[in-house]
C-alpha cells in the first residue's frame, strides 16, 4: 500500500484513522484528504510530536490498516475467490 492508493481510497480509511488518531477533528481529516505530509503535519499540530515521531506514527498506522481498506471494496482475495468457482462448479 502507498500514498497513493490511500488518497485514492481515503473516504474508507479515514474512519481508520479517527480511531488511530482521536486528537483528529474530522475537519482535520478532511483537509488530510489522505495526503501524507498533511497527516504528519496535523499529528504534530495535535499531539505536539516531533516531525520524526509523526512520521514514525503514521507509518506505523499505513502498516495496520486492515487489508480489506487497502483492497477495492466488494474483492475478495483470491484464494476465496477459487473457492467460490469451486463451490459453483460443484452445483452443476
């Protein structure tokens, strides 16, 4: 996952990092609008941290999201996609 998808997908992440980052008002989040640099910026603003220690956190937080944010709504992943084609096949 890189900053890009996140922009891209930052309607269904940001609930993500409401939870992460409570400090954050959702103004705030939607001036992030899924910018990285906006994120730190917001989370030094807030929480009063140091630029590293910002950065440190949002990494941290990109490497949590739980994989089906990151993905595109309504795929699955492809082992249980093969499963389903064989399951429908089993029905004929």
């Amino acid at each position: 996952m890189n900053w890009d998808q996140i922009e891209g997908k930052w309607m269904q992440v940001k609930g993500n990092a409401k939870q992460r980052f409570g400090k954050l008002t959702d103004d705030d989040l939607t001036q992030i609008a899924g910018k990285r640099d906006k994120l730190i910026g917001k989370l030094q603003e807030r929480y009063g941290y140091a630029r590293e220690e910002a950065q440190r956190h949002t990494d941290e937080w990109l490497q949590a999201l739980p994989q089906a944010q990151t993905q595109g709504q309504g795929q699955q992943p492809p082992h249980q996609q093969h499963q389903q084609k064989e399951q429908h096949a089993g029905k004929r």
